[in-house]
C-alpha cells in the first residue's frame, strides 16, 4: 500500500469515529428529550416530581 493509500485509510477511519461519536450525542439528547416529555406530562397530571426534575425542565429550551 503506498503511503498515500495508507492515508485515506485513516481519514476514514478517524471519519468514522467522529460519526460514531455524533451518533451517540444525537442518541443521549433523544432520551433526554423522551424524559423531559414525560416530566411535563407527570406534571400536567398532577404528580409529583423531584427538584432534579423540575431544573432539568427548567433547562430543557437552552
């Protein structure tokens, strides 16, 4: 394999590993998004919730 060759291998990989990174972030903000949903419909049913709750809320349009 020539150098050059050699070279786009590892841009592709290093691609592949920044996308999997991204992949991730997207995933975990999903969750938090579904939970952040589900406070505020615990909410408008009149449940109780936590104070860590109720900040994670407060946050949730940053």
């Amino acid at each position: 394999m020539t150098q050059e060759r050699k070279g786009s291998v590892v841009v592709q990989g290093t691609l592949r590993d920044i996308l999997t990174v991204i992949e991730k972030k997207i995933r975990n903000l999903e969750k938090r998004k579904t939970r952040l949903e589900q406070v505020e419909k615990d909410l408008e049913m009149g449940k109780e919730v936590g104070e860590n709750q109720r900040a994670a809320l407060s946050k949730k349009d940053q």
